[in-house]
C-alpha cells in the first residue's frame, strides 16, 4: 500500500472521495480545516466607522488571483450593479494578474479599484466591511479564514470549504457561485442593514478562535504523520 493516511480541508471531499470508492477502508482520513490561520499575526480588527450621513458607504473588498474561477467577473459585475443602487457603496479587488484579459476589468473601472498583488492583504482587511470571496471551486480558501480572523463578515460561493465557514446570516452569507445577481443581491443585504455588522464581525472572530486556529491545525497534522 502507498498511503498510511489521508488529509482533506473539508468533509465534502473526503466524502465524496469515499463514495468513488478511492478510499481503503483501512486508511485515515483526516479533515482539517484548511491551512489554519495565525490568530494573533490575523489580530482581530474593529470595523471602519461609517459615516452617518452616508449609511450605505461599505466597503467590498475580494482577495484573489485575477482568474475567471476565482469570481472575479462575477464580483466587479456584482459591484456595478450594487452601485447602480447604492454609489457611496466601494468595490476593491486585490491580487496578481490572472487568466482574465485587464481590458475586462477596465471596462468595470467606474465601479472597482483594481490594486496589483499585495505583499500584506491585513491593511485591506482592516478596511474591509465586508470580504468577497465568490469561488466556483475550492478546498478552504486562506482569505476566507484570514477574513474570519479578522473579525469580517464574509459573502461567500456555497461550495464545500466555504459552507464550512460560513453560518449563514450569523458571520456571512452564502451565494450560488458564477451567479452575480445572487451576489449582488447578497451585497445589498447588508447595505440594507449595517448595524448587523458589529455582530457579524464577532461571530467570525469567534468561528475562527473555536475551528481554524492554526497551531490546531498543525497539532492534528502532526499526530497524523505520527511526529
């Protein structure tokens, strides 16, 4: 046999692994939640005040590589529309150039900051009212937990990982991916009610203290290998 023992981010993919019958029935299968985050370099962070005057200037901000199955068309088409209803509302999308042309992303220019790859995302988190994180696919995306750490409701695809993370309207939301009307709609939900901010904020704070520590993760990691 080649493997003693297995190590998925979250229980969709082991169970679906499971049910193609790859795995043996003698082998460990571990879930940990992804890779962890580091709660105290991910300190959690109060959120930005928000002008009376101008209840609905929140600030949207995605973290990721500027590829189509990240979402990233789904989130500047997402912010067009939101701003059509809401324009004090702010759009920002960080990360290297990816496998999407930038004349697309030129043409949403009026409704998203487009900034290059950052070498510390914390200063955008900080900022952030709420983090975007509108994947087709992922195991457990570093950003969400890092988000989570922070102290960040979280609109997020509903794929495995992602649900993992996400208590629906309790720390975030969770949208069909590749669906930018749902994702528009998801953001006018808390455009509609920023005073549910403040105790979304807390419970991702929360979340990630009881499921993502990341010394837990290494703890597990370890035993598994038997080190």
């Amino acid at each position: 046999k080649a493997l003693d023992a297995a190590i998925f981010h979250n229980e969709a993919h082991r169970l679906r692994l499971a049910s193609l019958g790859l795995l043996r029935g003698d082998l460990q299968a571990q879930v940990v939640t992804g890779a962890g985050v580091c709660l105290t370099h991910h300190a959690a962070q109060p959120l930005a005040p928000i002008p009376a005057d101008t209840p609905a200037a929140l600030n949207f901000v995605m973290i990721a590589r500027r590829d189509a199955a990240k979402g990233t068309i789904e989130f500047c088409a997402a912010a067009k529309r939101v701003r059509a209803r809401a324009p004090d509302t702010r759009f920002v999308l960080a990360g290297a150039p990816g496998d999407v042309d930038a004349a697309r992303f030129a043409a949403y220019g009026d409704s998203v900051e487009v900034l290059d790859d950052q070498d510390d995302v914390r200063p955008l988190l900080a900022a952030a009212h709420v983090v975007v994180v509108p994947s087709w696919g992922e195991s457990m995306p570093r950003v969400l937990l890092e988000a989570l750490a922070t102290g960040r409701p979280v609109i997020a695809s509903d794929i495995p990982g992602c649900r993992e993370a996400i208590d629906e309207r309790v720390n975030g939301v969770l949208v069909p991916p590749r669906n930018a009307k749902a994702l528009a709609d998801a953001m006018l939900s808390f455009v509609a009610r920023p005073d549910l901010n403040g105790a979304m904020a807390r419970a991702s704070r929360s979340k990630a203290e009881r499921r993502f520590d990341v010394r837990t993760v290494n703890a597990t990691i370890l035993r598994v290998l038997g080190v």
